[in-house]
C-alpha cells in the first residue's frame, strides 16, 4: 500500500497533510459516496435475491365433532406451525466510471526531492481503500454513511428509510383471538404482530475539511481543489471500486453469511406450547365439539442476522 502525504499551502509554504488531516479526507470521501451510493438495496413486497427469513407462528388444530359426548383431547388435532418467507431486499449495483488519469488528475506530493502527482494507485491507498474500510468496519454512524442497516422502527435518528415495506414481520399466535364459545366459527390461524423490521440507510454528515490539497494544471501551477471537486473525485472512485473491485474493496450484504452485523437482530419468535389448549363448545345433541387452541410464551425460535461484507 502506498499512501501518500498531499501538499496543501499552508499561507507560506507548501506542507504535507498530517495523517488527521488526510482522515478528514477519508470522511469527505465516504460523505459524498452517500449523496448517491452505487451497492443499491431496495424493498418490495417479494422477489428479492437476499437470502429468504422464515417466521414461524402456531395455530389452532383443526377442531373435532361428535354425537353424546366431546371428542377426546387424544383425539383432537394439536395446534401446527404456520410458515411466512419473506424475501423483500433486492441488492444491486449502479453502473460508474472514473476520470482518466491525466497524468495531472490527482493530488500533489513530495517524494523527498520534488513535487509529483498522484498515480491513481497512489489515490486508492490514500483515500479511496480507507474510505471503504470505513464504511464497512467504521465505530460511528457519519464513518458509515451511504450503507445500510436493519432498525426495529421505521424512523431512526440520522438515518433515511428505504421502504415503509418491512423487510421481516415476527408474528405469533393470538391467543385471545381464539374462544371455546366461537369452535368451528373462527380460523385456525389468528396472527399478532410481535415486532417489524425495516431497512434504512445511513446518511451523510458533511465536515469541510480545514485545508485543500493542491492539484497541478494544465500549466503546472498548484492550485487547490475545491470541497466540492476534491469530494467529487473521491466518490467516483469510491463507487466504482464498491461493485466492481478487484483488491478486496467490493461491498456487498447478505443474511447470515461473513461480514459485520448491521443494526437490530432479525429474531423469529414462537409460543412455546406443546400439547396445546384443550377447548370444548356444546353445540346441540348431535355437536359436541372440542379443539386445541395455540398456547405457551413468546420463545426465540431463530435469529436473521443482516451483515455488510468488504471482499
């Protein structure tokens, strides 16, 4: 890896960035990746190519009927797993492209006896690889910015909110929808939403950075980067190298493969009743019926978890 130190003008000479200052680089660089991010996830109601979360609910044996008599708890059906896949979230890249290297595109340094440009080698070391380290292993948000992560509600403070979709319902069995006076009336399956998961992307929190390196024109004068040219530069180059990089500085996601775990944990939950909740209704002479009603408390069945992986 090759980083180099760019010369900036410092009021009276010229002046190699400290390594603080090139992080303030660093942090321009992953701000303006985040104005329009090139690894793109989206939510809809089914079809998507991440990996499919099942959650997985109880509900009421079918009931049993019979004459003189209610029909043996032995012989009523138990309480059976209902299963909903979700498979919400389409992962894509954006198309890029990158300014050529002119020879003259990149910051200045010093190499020791005079001033150069920066090979574009020189410009992924500095600023473009850190940056998307950063954004796939960085300690706070604003390092993170323009990559995704999952949330228990669909607002969250410094965030923006891909889909009011949610990604992942965890439900259960709602044992007051069940009624031994309603047996044969209401439906085997009676959901109640424990908890929603949704998508949201981090965004972006703009810090100038104090000084500007200097570029070299046409005419080999130093001249500085505006904010605004310099961040441009970064984030052509950061997209570009987040699909499509050949050096391990691609970013992808996934469910439940390598990676880093990205916001609240995916947890399908389910009641723990076994034998069921042995129900009887007398209907008339002829219609004794008796069914198992889903029963028990909330346990974890399962855990999703939603990971952002740097290869």
């Amino acid at each position: 890896m090759t980083a180099r130190a760019p010369l900036y003008w410092n009021g009276s000479q010229l002046q190699q960035m400290s390594a603080s200052q090139i992080d303030s680089f660093v942090d321009l660089a992953v701000y303006y990746y985040s104005l329009n991010p090139s690894r793109i996830l989206t939510v809809s109601g089914s079809g998507g190519n991440l990996t499919a979360m099942d959650d997985t609910r109880l509900q009421a044996g079918a009931y049993s009927t019979s004459s003189g008599s209610y029909p043996s708890e032995a012989t009523t059906a138990e309480p059976s797993t209902v299963t909903v896949s979700y498979q919400r979230i389409t992962q894509s890249a954006a198309s890029t492209s990158t300014t050529t290297d002119s020879g003259k595109t990149f910051p200045v340094y010093w190499d020791g006896s005079t001033v150069k440009h920066m090979s574009e080698v020189d410009f992924l070391d500095t600023f473009i690889y850190p940056a998307i380290t950063q954004m796939s292993s960085g300690s706070t948000t604003s390092q993170q910015a323009g990559t995704y992560f999952i949330a228990t509600t669909s607002s969250v403070s410094g965030a923006t909110l891909v889909s009011a979709t949610p990604i992942f319902s965890d439900t259960k069995a709602d044992t007051t929808a069940y009624s031994a006076s309603t047996i044969g009336d209401h439906a085997l399956d009676n959901p109640t939403t424990v908890t929603n998961y949704y998508l949201h992307i981090i965004d972006g929190v703009l810090t100038s950075p104090s000084i500007l390196p200097l570029y070299a024109d046409g005419s080999n004068n130093l001249k500085n980067y505006s904010v605004a040219e310099i961040g441009a530069l970064m984030a052509e180059f950061v997209k570009d190298q987040v699909v499509s990089s050949s050096t391990g500085y691609t970013l992808t996601y996934n469910i439940d493969g390598s990676g880093t775990a990205r916001g609240s944990a995916i947890v399908n939950t389910i009641l723990t009743g076994g034998s069921g909740n042995y129900q009887t209704r007398f209907v008339d002479a002829n219609d004794y019926r008796a069914q198992e009603f889903p029963d028990g408390t909330p346990a974890t069945a399962n855990t999703y978890t939603f990971k952002i992986l740097k290869s």
